[in-house]
C-alpha cells in the first residue's frame, strides 16, 4: 500500500522519532482507516521481538501524531 502523501509530515515524525530516540527493540508504525482505538503500542515477542505501534488514520495528521508521540512515549519508557 502506497503512502499517502497527505501524511508526509507524519511519516518524517516516525522516522525522526525511531533515529533519534531508539528503542530497545525495533518500532513498527502502522496508520489504519477505521481502527478502533486512537492509538496502540504492543511488544511483539518471537524471534525478532519489536514494538508495534498502530495509529488510527484520522485525516488530520496534526493529531494523529499526537497521538504516535504518546504510544511512542510507551515504547521508550
């Protein structure tokens, strides 16, 4: 799935964030259409154990990475 261009600013953020303030394991950031929460951050055990972020899509990239700069928060901490 392309990335949608109206999300540029979102997809620097992420990868800004994943560069300058690495985590203890890899972080994967996922924007869904229609997901039932804001905001999740999971840790993905197996054998290549990671941080899975998924955002819902809300069109207004202002807040959702608003919302990416708290599960991240959860996946540094």
């Amino acid at each position: 799935m392309p990335r949608d261009i109206r999300y540029s600013w979102f997809y620097e953020v992420s990868k800004r964030l994943r560069r300058d303030l690495p985590a203890g394991s890899k972080v994967h950031v996922r924007l869904k259409t229609g997901y039932d929460s804001y905001g999740t951050c999971q840790f993905v055990e197996g054998k290549d154990p990671r941080f899975l972020i998924i955002i819902r899509k809300t069109g207004d990239q202002e807040r959702d990475v608003h919302i990416l700069l708290h599960e991240y928060a959860h996946a540094i901490s």
